[in-house]
C-alpha cells in the first residue's frame, strides 16, 4: 500500500524537524517494506482501490501541515520508487 509507505516518509521527515513522531505506532519491517500495523487494518478494506476516507481528526495542525508538505510532492512516485525508498 503506498499510503502505509508514504506516512513512513512523512514520519521520518516530522521526527527529523520537530524531534516529535507523526505516528505513535511502532512502524515494523514486513517483507515488502515498513508497515504500522494500526495504519495497514485501517485502510487494508480498500485494498488497490482508492481511499475514499482519512481520519484527518486524528492528526494535530503540525501533524496534518507535515504529511500535506511531503505527501502531495511524493503522490505521484510509482510503486516501485516507493519501494526502493523504503526496503533496505
């Protein structure tokens, strides 16, 4: 899923500048790259498809400017970019 891959990116670029997490989760190693297990169930129902909803009330103002900044300049990468962002 890139969205699991690009909350990974936004939350290392947040950790980077505000010394604060975007996520409290553990973020863990699957085979295919990261994954936080809370953020994988909750969009795992639309599988390829779109994401038609977001939980934008969970984020703080800085939480929702972070991921607004690094998402949309990154939401076009292919999968594969994504991929090798994030596999060692």
């Amino acid at each position: 899923m890139q969205v699991i891959k690009l909350v990974y990116i936004a939350h290392g670029w947040h950790l980077a500048i505000y010394d604060v997490p975007l996520v409290d989760d553990y973020v863990q190693a699957w085979q295919y790259g990261p994954v936080i297990p809370p953020l994988y169930y909750a969009f795992k129902r639309f599988g390829s498809g779109p994401i038609t909803t977001i939980p934008t009330e969970d984020f703080s103002v800085i939480q929702a400017q972070t991921l607004q900044l690094l998402l949309l300049p990154t939401s076009n990468f292919l999968e594969r970019r994504l991929k090798n962002l994030t596999r060692l």
